[in-house]
C-alpha cells in the first residue's frame, strides 16, 4: 500500500472544504471513491457494517436531547429574567452589567449547550441594554460572544458528548473533567472585564443609580431567588443525576428535555407551534451531527485501511518528537483550522486521527479531550467563520458593526488561549475532579 494514499485522502479532503463543498457530502463522497478504487467493492461490504455500529450507540442519544432541551429553554423566557436579574444584582460595579452577562451565560451554558440560541437571547436582550448604558461596542459584543461559547465546554455540551464518543471515553468523566477549565474561563473572562472597568472606565460604566432604587430588600431577594432557582434544579437534575452516577449521561438528557419542558409550561410560554419549532429545530441539528457522523465514518475507516494511522504514528515516533511537541503541533492546527470549518468537523475530521497516536505516546485522552473542546472553542470567535459573529451580527442593532464585532473579540480569544494554557501546565485541572468522584 503505497505511503502517499492517505496524505493524497486528507488533502483532497481539505482542499475540497477550502472551495466551500459541503462537508459530509465531501467526507462521505471522496472517502466512497478511495475506497472503492482501493479495496474494491468489498469495500461496501463493510461500510454499512461501520455506520450501523456508530448509528447504534446508545450514548449519541444524548445528542437530540440535549438540542431539545436547549431550544425548549431558550422558548421558556428564563434567559431573560436571569439576565434583567443579573443586570439589576451586579449594576452598582462599573462593568457590572458586562459581568452579569458572562453569569448568565455560564447558567445558561450549564442548562442548555447549545451556543447560537445562547448568543442569540443575549444578544436580543442584552446589547441594546449595554449600548444604551454607555458601554463601547466592542466591548459589550466581546462580551456576549464570549460568554455564549462557554456552552461548548461547560457540560453538558454537545462537543463533550461527540469528543467522548469518537474518543472513547467515558461521557461522564468528560462532564466532569470539563466543570474547573469552565470555572477558570469564566474567571479569566470576570478578570479582564474588571480590568477595563478599572482603566477604562467609560467602556464599561455602572448603571444609573434611579434604575437600581427598586431592586433591594425583599424585592431583590425574591427577584434573585426565582431567576436562579428553576435554571439550578434543571442544571441540578441534569448534571447531579450524571456527577452523582445515579444516571448515564443519555438518561440525564432525557431528564433535562423533560425538565426543560416542563419549565416552560410553568412559565406559561408552552404551545404546541412552540413545540412544532422546537422539534423542527432538534431534527435540523441532530440531522446535521449524524449525516456529518455517516461522512466521517466512511472516512475513518478508508483512512485506517490505507493504515494512514500507523504512516503518521511511525512519523512521528521516527521524527523523535515528544508528546509535548506533537500537542503544540495538534493544538496549533486546530486552532488554525477553527477559522475555517466548524467545530463538528473539525471533530469528525482531525479526532479520530490523533487520538490513537496520543494514545500511543501514553497521554491521558481525557486531559487531550479537554484540551480539544476547549480549543475548538475559539473557533466559534475567530473570523472569518466564527459562527458566535454571525449569530450576534443577526441580532445586533444597525449601528453595531462587523468591524466592532471582530474587534470585541480579540481580547476574550487571547484569554481563551491563555485558558488553554492553564489547562496544558496544570493537567490536574482537568484529571483531579473525576479522580476525586471515582473516575479513572
């Protein structure tokens, strides 16, 4: 089997997507045609064996639950009392607003995963809120932006569920292992907005002192109270049932679209052309992530049968590069391809790849799993695809532009890199939680 076959299968591929053809049409069709002129048409003997396999796993059920339950929550109106509540609780801090937002967004991170209904419901309620309060463009976009991605890696997250499926890992300990790198994006982020609070000031002022007269004593306590308590037995119900190890996490998500839904009648925002959009909505996603899933497949498994796996590990092992070296070297193409393509293939594409070497090399594929999801974070800021843009672009006033947006984000992706670093050097933020739960 000649060494160039495989190199020849990924550029194609990678030059296909770089003229704009769809993905999974590209990854199914291209690997069809090498497989076909490779292995014959044995090769269709066994494809349909592969797709069953993946298409049978029970743990990919959590997918299409975890959409509904995000699209159902983003319906039920509780984004955006959280967000009126947060607004009011941390107006008296210059940058406080800014800082509600990214609360928000890890709560609603933590009760729904999905990243564009997120961005999209902050953005609605609030940047005009932000703007009208004399915070500059840049900064009250950056803010949103950011603070909708966290979706991708505050469990449960969909990215999690895929990485743990291609990787095989234990979706469980994916979640968990994901709960401090959040914590210390969250934190990071917090941290910067303080800082331009302190010396810019009027990027981020604090609001007018009328507009908080109202929201105190038992006002405020009871204000707080009900924006936080239902999203907390949502979160509570999803992830404790998985933490606990009372529920797999395909269990848990059945119990979160339940939840979510239920949520939603309690609110009174519960119909059935609700229902009908919701559901649209999960079966246009969830159809999306398998079609994607069926390309990738056939493309897994031409690729191990021109054994482009063992050509690049023996590369590898014969350039004598070290695990640290060849991290850099997969952080940095990801990183680079996240301007490109979407996180999903770059999932389905890049994954199954490296994760056999780095297991090879001995490193612990939770820790490399982590270190993907929060990497393929930035790809939903950097333009010129970065889909957290487009989606903000949608909902954004006229005076708001393209060019302000992409200045906004500059700094919260050098502090997602930065996040990224933390997480290489201190693997423990990572590994320690799960260890401590029982986790391997």
């Amino acid at each position: 089997m000649p060494e160039w076959l495989p190199i020849a299968l990924f550029g194609v591929v990678f030059g296909m997507l770089l003229f704009g053809f769809p993905v999974a049409f590209t990854l199914g069709g291209v690997s069809l045609i090498f497989g076909y002129f490779t292995f014959g048409l044995g090769f269709f003997q066994l494809l349909p064996l592969r797709i069953w396999g993946t298409m049978s796993n029970y743990v990919l059920i959590a997918v299409p639950l975890f959409v509904y339950m995000g699209l159902m929550l983003e319906k039920s109106g509780l984004a955006e009392e959280l967000l009126e509540t947060m607004a009011l609780l941390f107006g008296r801090l210059r940058g406080g607003l800014a800082i509600s937002v990214i609360v928000v967004g890890a709560v609603l991170a933590a009760s729904t995963g999905i990243v564009g209904a997120t961005v999209v419901t902050m953005g609605l309620l609030s940047l005009p809120t932000m703007l009208k309060r004399g915070y500059s463009p840049e900064m009250a976009t950056g803010t949103i932006c950011a603070a909708g991605t966290l979706g991708q890696i505050i469990p449960p997250s969909i990215v999690l569920v895929l990485l743990g499926s291609i990787m095989n890992i234990s979706i469980g300990d994916m979640f968990v292992g994901a709960v401090i790198p959040g914590l210390i994006l969250v934190g990071l982020y917090m941290f910067y907005i303080v800082l331009v609070a302190v010396f810019r000031g009027k990027s981020a002022p604090a609001m007018p002192a009328e507009e908080l007269a109202l929201f105190k004593g038992k006002v405020m306590v009871k204000r707080v109270i009900r924006a936080f308590l239902l999203p907390f037995f949502l979160i509570l119900a999803v992830l404790g049932s998985i933490f606990a190890g009372i529920a797999s996490p395909t269990e848990a998500a059945a119990v979160g679209a339940l939840g979510a839904t239920l949520l939603t009648l309690w609110q009174k925002k519960f119909s059935l052309r609700t229902l009908h959009e919701v559901m649209k909505g999960t079966t246009l996603l969830t159809c999306m992530v398998f079609v994607l899933l069926v390309g990738a497949t056939a493309f897994g498994l031409v690729f191990r049968g021109l054994n482009g796996d063992r050509y690049i590990t023996h590369l590898i092992l014969d350039s004598n590069m070290g695990p640290h070296m060849f991290l850099f070297i997969v952080m940095l193409v990801i990183f680079i391809a996240g301007f490109f393509i979407d996180f999903i293939e770059i999932t389905f594409i890049i994954v199954p790849v490296v994760a056999p070497i780095f297991q090879h090399l001995g490193v612990d594929l939770l820790w490399i799993g982590i270190l993907i999801a929060v990497n393929l974070q930035t790809s939903f800021l950097t333009p010129p695809f970065g889909f957290s843009l487009f989606y903000l672009k949608g909902v954004a006033p006229p005076e708001v532009t393209t060019g302000h947006i992409y200045r906004g984000i500059i700094p919260f992706i050098v502090i997602q890199l930065i996040g990224l670093l933390i997480i290489v050097l201190i693997p423990e933020s990572v590994t320690w939680l799960p260890r401590v739960m029982g986790g391997p």
